[in-house]
C-alpha cells in the first residue's frame, strides 16, 4: 500500500509506504507527518483523492491497534475472589435462614425463592468448561431479583457480587426472559368467557359495579431517552417513558398486559394496537351474553371494561365529562372510579414490589422491554 500527500509547510510531497510484515514501530516519523499533513494542509481536500483517504484512515487505525495497550488480567482480582467474598456467598445463605430479612432483600419470601430456582434452574443452566466454571443459576436468579427489588445500578450489582459489568446485564436480561417464557401462561391464563364470568362476579362482590370484565389503564415506564429516539418516547407529563397497559381483576392481578409502546402515544391508540383490542373485533375474545342489571327492569346490558376518560367508548365504560353533573351522573362516576382504582392500585403495588420501577431504567430498549 503506497500514497502520497501534500505538506502545507514546506509543499512538498511525503511518501508513506506500509508493507505486510513491516515494523511499524520504526515508521514513527512518517506517522508525525502524517498527522501534521490531515491536520494543517490547506489542500488535503483537493490533493487526495478518496483511496488516498482510505489508506489514510487504515494507516491510522492499524496504527491503533498497535499501539493498544494489552489487557492487564485475564481475570480481575476483584473477580477472581467472587467464590470467597462475593455477596452470594457471604450474605446469601444466612438470609435464607431469616424470613423477614429475606423478604425484605428480595422483596419475596423464601419458598417462593425456591419455586422460581426450580422452574428456571434448567434453562438457566450453563456448560462447564476447562477454563472456568459458569455461574450458577441460583446466582443468576440472586443478581436479577436483587436488581428488580431494589433499583440499583448494575455497577453498584458488579462490586457487591464480583461480577463483571457486561455479564451482569446479560445475567439480567437473560433470567428476565426465562422467567417470561416460564410463567407467562401460568400467571396469565388464556382469557376465556368463564374466565370474564368470573371477573365479573368479583367486581359486583367487591366493587359494587356489575356486568364488569376487567379495569383497563395504563402506567408509564420512566427510562432514559434512548439514541436517535428525538421525542418519540417523550410524554404528556414532561419526561421520558415507555407505556404498560393492563388489564386487572378484583384481585388485583393481571389478566393482560401490553409493554413496550413508545410514551408519546395516546392511551385510546395503545389500547386500539393490542392484541386484546384486535381479538375483541374479531370475536375471539367472546363476551357473555349481555344480563339484565341486578335490581333493574330495563333491558339487558352489555359487559364492560372499565377506564378513565384517555379511552374511547367501545367495550369500554368511562366517566361522565364535566364540572356540573346531575346527581345520577356524579353517582355513576364515583362507582365507575371504585372499579377502576383496582388497576391503580395493582400498578402502586407493583411499583412498590419492585423498585426498579421508580427510577429512570438505563438499558437498552429491547432490555427494558424485555
């Protein structure tokens, strides 16, 4: 590889020449003027021509490489000790011999620590190999619990555990999809006509509002404004998020959920583009046939979701608008908000389990939705 190029000083022209198998150590005055040239010649534009650019930029790079400096340890020593004081090791296991100071650490008591270990176990479980053993997946599921239950940062996660910081946030991301993938079709069931049945039995026990499927509302997700994003992901109150959408019981679990829509969006749009919305047109979520209200003589009512006024009149049953109401109306807006604070409550419980959600999530859009 041979170029040439101008010299602004003295307007010579200086001859670099790179070779396969040549000491570039003993090159070190070509790259000075090398440099001196890209950044003081007047006529760099016009003299070189776009490969003369190139090898320029390759000459640099190479350079680079070069001259980086090799990694000081195989394995850093404050790694290398995680077997003997890591937080794993030395906190652990006598947590687990107190029940309140365990629940407390992973926001979950002990027997339910054991049952997810169980369900996960195999799918978190890694070869071993004659360099070094993998971590556990008891480990595993520590680092992402105590990262979901107390909000701290990976690097706080890195110095406690003695892990290092990129296999931190793949330990994460990875137990967060295989706890999905394991528990998704056992903590929301298929939603069925007897399943609504059901629901609406709870709301009228509990809520005092009949012919009710479910309360709908949706929580925004605070997270750090991710690259080349501009304000898709900016929302009504002035900060950066993501948007979940539920669907809550009496019981204030959750019966579906919609992740991931940018914060911009409308309510009534993120509930239009799920999949709840779409199986309700089609008829694959099928309702229960509509019932006369309890006490009533009037025909009979449809069953209903129950939301604020962000959504659109479709399935779905929100307040009255306005200041001066009747005194029916203002009747029908206080038992419509009776049922619909069971999902506030659900998000407020939520939050407060896991306190991950109180602060800004710093992760990649895929890892967050995830």
């Amino acid at each position: 590889m041979e170029f040439y190029f101008q010299n602004s000083r003295d307007r010579s022209f200086v001859r670099l020449r790179s070779r396969r198998g040549c000491d570039y150590r003993s090159q070190t005055w070509r790259l000075i003027i090398a440099r001196r040239a890209v950044k003081r010649s007047v006529e760099f534009q016009t003299v070189m021509d776009t490969h003369q650019k190139r090898a320029v930029a390759l000459y640099f790079l190479h350079r680079r490489i070069k001259e980086r400096r090799p990694k000081r340890f195989w394995i850093h020593p404050l790694i290398a000790e995680r077997d003997r004081y890591g937080l794993f090791v030395t906190l652990i296991n006598d947590l687990k011999k107190d029940e309140e100071k365990f629940s407390n650490y992973f926001r979950m008591s002990v027997c339910s620590y054991l049952e997810l270990l169980r369900k996960t176990e195999t799918a978190l479980q890694k070869q071993h190999t004659n360099m070094r053993d993998p971590i556990s997946p008891e480990e595993m599921l520590a680092v992402t619990l105590r990262y979901l239950a107390s909000g701290t940062s990976m690097h706080d996660l890195h110095y406690t555990f003695r892990i290092g910081h990129t296999p931190i946030s793949i330990i994460v991301r990875m137990t967060c999809e295989k706890l999905w993938e394991v528990l998704m079709f056992e903590c929301f069931p298929v939603i069925t006509t007897e399943l609504l049945e059901e629901i609406k039995q709870k709301f009228y026990k509990y809520a005092n509002f009949p012919n009710c499927v479910g309360a709908i509302d949706c929580k925004h997700i605070r997270i750090i404004k991710p690259d080349n994003s501009a304000s898709t992901y900016y929302n009504y109150k002035i900060f950066f998020s993501f948007v979940l959408m539920a669907v809550v019981d009496a019981d204030y679990c959750f019966v579906f959920v919609d992740i991931g829509a940018p914060g911009s969006n409308a309510d009534s749009t993120i509930f239009k583009n799920t999949t709840l919305w779409n199986a309700l047109n089609s008829n694959s979520i099928k309702l229960p046939n509509e019932k006369i209200l309890p006490g009533s003589t009037l025909p009979p009512v449809p069953y209903v979701f129950v939301a604020d006024e962000a959504f659109g009149l479709h399935q779905n049953m929100r307040p009255y608008g306005g200041q001066f109401l009747s005194v029916q109306k203002r009747v029908f807006n206080y038992r419509l908000s009776r049922a619909r604070r069971y999902v506030e409550c659900a998000f407020g419980i939520l939050s407060n389990k896991w306190r991950i959600l109180n602060r800004a999530l710093d992760v990649s859009i895929n890892t967050f939705i995830n």
